[in-house]
C-alpha cells in the first residue's frame, strides 16, 4: 500500500502540502480540481499545474477523488454521450499526465449525507453523525442547507451549491430510474470508458453509497458485496474497481467488512480506512480511528488488506474535529494524522508478525 491524504487544493483546504509532507509516511496526494462542476472538461494545462504543485512539494499525485459524473450519465438522458465523451476526454488527459487513478461515484442527486456535521462527543472532539429519525424529518430541498449550516464556511465534497440550487429538478430527472435502471446506466458508462482506461491504465474506483441504503426515496446501489460482485461481473475488466470505503460499507452492520476486502482481490484499487460508532441501529457517528473509540474491528480490516496484497493508495478517512482546529467536516489535519500513524502501526505490526 501507499500511504495518501486527501488534500482539496490551494484556496480549498485549510491544511497546506507541506504540512501533509511532514505526516510520517506520506508520499502522495488524493487531490481532485475542486471547482470543476461534473460534466466539465478537465484541460491538460490545469492537471500539469496541478501537478506541478504537489510534486514541488515533494508529494506526488496518486488518485483523483473525484472527477464526478454527470447526472445524464445516472439517468441515461440523450445526452449522456456528450457528457461521455468529455469524461473520456479528461480521462485521457489525466492519464497523459501520469494519474492512473480516479475515484467516482454513482449516487443519484446526493453525495454522502450526515444529518449532523459537528455532533459533540464527551471528550469535547466534534464529528459527523447520522440519526435515520432525523434524515426523516428534512424534506429533501432543505438538506442542502441542513448539510452546510456547520460547515466551517467550506464547500462540502459532493454537494455542490451549483447543483443543489437545481433539487427538484434533480429529483425529477429521477423519477423513474430505479436499481435496475442504474445498474444499465453504470454498465453502459463503464463500457464506453474502459479503452481509455486500459490505454493510459486508469483504474476506476466506485465509491461505497454513504449511507449504503436508498435516502428520499431515491435507489443506491454500491452498498453491498452481492452488487459489488455484479457490477464486477457486468464490466470484467480489471480497471473497473472499487474504492473500499469501510465508513461507507460500515453504516450497514450486516457488510461483513474483512470478509467484503477478502473477496474482492484485485478489484480494489483504493482503500479509505475510518472508524463508526453505533448508538442504536438508527444512529451512528464518526468515532476515532482506533478500533476501542468505535463498532469496528480496524485489525481485521487492515489486515485483510494486508492479505488480499492490497498495493494501492490507502487513506485516513474523516477526522474527528479536535485542538480547536477549524477545517471542512471531517477534512482536518489533525485527527487525520493521527489516523495515518494508527493505520501504519497496524500496517507495520501485521507485516512484521506474518514473517
Ligand atoms: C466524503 C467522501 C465522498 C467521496 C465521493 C467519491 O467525504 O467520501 O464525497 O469522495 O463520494 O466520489
């Protein structure tokens, strides 16, 4: 494995690339060009100078999460071609300035949704949580504004105000695409971009659906092992993956996360390791990296990444909010860094005990 931190760009982030450099053990980048809205072209001048950046820094640039799909393309609109065709086309140039790895999701109209951004825990630290009761009580076109009320003024990842602006359009365009319907629509895109991907070897990562279960009525799909092995099979090429988020897969208690890592080699490209801590079946929240600060077990986790010979780039996922550190939710430096420190422990403690 590779050991990566998500870094959102200057201007974006609050925390600098050359903080990230001194987090023991971290050589590379997940970045991503965070104002380009989906269905836009990334240019080659804007990836080089990118680039050019992080490896000024002395970091390289191991993935891209995300460069995300326009909803024509969920929702098989005519159009979905043009939108295709720019898609490959940034693919492309990604793939020519040497990036061999993207990170993308198919979640209809929301990204990852959290009914509460900075739910305090009783040692002070803040986190994301999410109580079904809640979520059940905002109408749709009010989780926007629900999302960003305690988002330390940052642009959230997935949720776009561009976009959220248009919601009940976007729930129209919806109406009558179910499970199967995206199934189709995943199977065709993945069809029309496989040749790029072998050519400049771009491996695909699908990221989990966060929560894994439908929200507002609207179908998710990459929630479980059984739809994983499908879309594996639907598009067998091995540049069709998956980022294994455990967070994600971990909100639904019956993913048998070790088990899902295990039956998945070869196929997982990406890999962001964080902790949950349950409350009740309805509720959850983002707990330490450590697996005695949650529900899971991050031994068995990393160490069936261990097993599989997991060689991609791995991260810390969220953080908690700690140290009066202000940031976008669960995208501070601190916890973050403690999570990389955890994980290569485990790494190191597991590697060393198999001699
Ligand atoms: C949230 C992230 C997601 C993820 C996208 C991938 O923190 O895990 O926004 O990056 O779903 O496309």
């Amino acid at each position: 494995m590779e050991m990566t931190f998500r870094w959102f760009g200057t201007g974006f982030d609050t925390v600098p690339l050359w903080k990230i450099r001194q987090i023991p053990g971290v050589t590379g980048v997940i970045t991503t060009l965070y104002d380009k809205e989906p269905g836009e072209i990334w240019e080659p001048e804007r990836i080089r100078a990118l680039r050019s950046e992080v490896e000024a820094s002395g970091l390289h640039i191991s993935g891209i999460e995300s460069v995300n799909i326009h909803d024509a393309i969920k929702v098989g609109s005519p159009d979905r071609d043009l939108y295709i065709d720019r898609y490959i086309q940034t693919l492309e140039n990604l793939g020519k300035e040497d990036i061999h790895l993207v990170c993308y999701n198919f979640m209809p109209v929301f990204d990852w949704t959290r009914s509460e951004l900075a739910r305090v825990r009783p040692d002070g630290s803040t986190v994301l949580a999410y109580n079904q009761d809640a979520i059940d009580a905002i109408k749709p076109e009010n989780m926007f504004d629900n999302m960003t009320k305690d988002a330390n003024g940052a642009r959230l990842a997935g949720w776009e105000p561009e976009r959220m602006a248009r919601i009940k359009e976007l729930f129209g365009m919806y109406r009558d695409v179910d499970e199967e319907k995206l199934f189709e629509n995943l199977k065709y895109f993945l069809e029309r971009i496989m040749p790029v991907c072998n050519k400049y070897d771009i491996r695909m990562a699908v990221h989990p659906d966060d929560p894994a279960w439908p929200v507002f009525g609207l179908p998710r799909i990459i929630t479980n092992i059984d739809n994983l092995k499908r879309m594996m099979r639907m598009v067998d090429d091995p540049h069709n993956g998956v980022t294994f988020c455990s967070g994600s897969y971990g909100t639904n208690p019956e993913n048998d996360l070790p088990g899902m890592i295990r039956s998945l080699p070869g196929r997982i490209h990406f890999a962001h390791v964080r902790n949950l801590k349950f409350n009740s079946e309805r509720d959850f929240e983002e707990a330490a990296h450590l697996s005695s600060d949650g529900s899971f077990d991050m031994y068995e986790i990393v160490k069936a990444l261990y097993d599989i010979g997991f060689d991609g780039p791995i991260r810390p996922d969220h953080g908690r909010m700690i140290w009066e550190e202000s940031a976008m939710p669960g995208y501070g430096l601190y916890d973050r860094a403690l999570g990389t420190a955890y994980i290569n422990g485990l790494w190191e403690a597991i590697s060393k005990s198999g001699r």
